[in-house]
C-alpha cells in the first residue's frame, strides 16, 4: 500500500509506499540509484528512525530517477474518506476488503 502525502504546519511526509511489504524489479535493484541508497542504510533500533530516514524517502528518490510503482491498494484516493492517513495501521478492514493480503500484527 502506498501512504498519502501529509502536509501540516510542521510535518510534512511524502507520499511512499510503505515497506511492511515490497519487492523491486530487476531494472530498479541494478540501478545506480538504487545501489547507492542500499549503501548508504544504517542500521536503527528506533523503527521510527527507519521509517523517517528511509521508507518516506526512497519512493520519491526511485520516481525522481525515472522509475514508477505500484501498489496493491492506492489510498489516496480513498483518504477524504477517512481521518487517519495510514491504512495500515488505522484501516485494516479497508485492507482486507480490497484483498490485500497483507496485514501488519502490530495492527492487532
């Protein structure tokens, strides 16, 4: 699933996909671009950390290379529906209504 951009007063989050699951073409994973954000990943315990240096990142570094992607399920057009901006942690119904098959535990 992809989370929707957020723009508020102090935050602002690109639109990524988020990397509870993720697989990357064979074109992507050669890439220059795709190798030098490999290297550069340091290891965090904080999953925060994870999340704001690298899953926020890496699908606007990948777009603005020339490589597009795709989800299982596109929220954005679902969010004027609901309040919260992440599916998976707040919607895991809307999840499974749109047979994703994937559902994170910490959901739970």
């Amino acid at each position: 699933t992809n989370h929707q951009e957020v723009k508020q007063r102090n935050l602002f989050i690109n639109e990524h996909l988020q990397s509870y699951f993720i697989s990357f073409k064979k074109r992507l994973v050669q890439s220059t671009v795709f190798q030098n954000f490999w290297q550069s990943i340091e290891n965090y315990i904080d999953v925060q950390k994870v999340i704001d240096n690298y899953e926020t990142q890496y699908t606007k570094k990948f777009v603005d290379a020339g490589f597009k992607y795709q989800t299982i399920l596109d929220t954005v057009p679902l969010k004027d529906d609901f309040f919260h901006s992440n599916f998976t942690i707040h919607y895991p119904h809307v999840l499974l209504e749109n047979h994703v098959p994937f559902i994170k535990i910490k959901t739970f």
